[in-house]
C-alpha cells in the first residue's frame, strides 16, 4: 500500500497511487491557536484537533472530535511522534531539518516507511506500507497529527 502526500498553502492531501484523495485535513485560525479538521474520501468528518503554541515553541495538540471508532492519545517524546490506541503504540520518528526519512512502527515493529525527496517547486512525499492491515490508518492519521507544521507556516 502506497500513499502520496500533497501539501497546500490551507490543506494537506492524503492520496493513494491513483490520486484519489483519501484523507484531507483543513485548517481554521483562530486566536493563537489552529484547529485542523480531517476528513476521508466521502468528506465524512473523522477528526478534529486543535495546536496552540508560540512561534511554534511549546506546542500544546488537543484531540477534540475523534470519529474515528478507536479511542487514542497522541503524545510526543523529543522529535518521536505517538499514538497510543489500547495496548499498542504507533510511532515515529521526526526531523529538525533535511528530508524525512522515517520508518512507522508498532509495539516496536516496522510496518511502513516515510519517505521526503525533492521534486520542484514542492517536496514529493510517500507513505509505504509492507501490508494492508487497520493500523495503517491510525499510522497515516499519526502522521497528520504530527506534521501538521510542516505545511502550515502559522
């Protein structure tokens, strides 16, 4: 399973081979906070989270609508970025600068990889999966969590 990721200046895509919009997250600004609002394919609300902050210092993620089926808590150690649903932990890794390159693993084991190359005028990003399994979805909703920054420059 293969993912395409396709960022804008309000919104960030995430598509599969075909260009088929999977998930879509868009943005709404508020005073010294942002709320994202995630949505599937059918443009049925799955996600609502809210990041205050200052410059982007002390970053402080907020889940407030999770329609997703599967209770969760998001949190972040350093540049590793976590989701805990019931007993297993999804995670990866982020980074300061350069290109991601980051490898998706749960309770420890590899399940995907990340990875960031240049491609004019924007980076081209993928998402691999070694199999089609449901954590893929919680690993791709991680990953819009977290890097929600990368494109937003609020």
């Amino acid at each position: 399973m293969k993912y395409k990721i396709g960022f804008s200046k309000k919104s960030t895509d995430i598509c599969d081979v075909s260009g088929l919009a999977i998930y879509k997250t868009i943005r709404k600004t508020y005073f010294f906070r942002r709320k994202y609002y995630v949505y599937d394919q059918n443009d049925n609300l799955l996600l609502v989270f809210q990041q205050s902050d200052i410059l982007l210092f002390f970053t402080k993620t907020e889940i407030l609508v999770n329609n997703l089926g599967e209770n969760f808590e998001y949190r972040t150690k350093g540049l590793m970025y976590i989701l805990n649903i019931g007993r297993d932990e999804i995670s990866f890794n982020g980074k300061i600068a350069g290109y991601l390159k980051s490898e998706f693993k749960v309770n420890g084991k590899t399940v995907g990889f990340i990875n960031e190359e240049y491609q004019f005028p924007n980076n081209l990003m993928t998402i691999t999966f070694l199999k089609s399994d449901v954590k893929n979805k919680f690993c791709l909703i991680l990953f819009i969590i977290a890097t929600v920054n990368y494109w937003d420059t609020n």
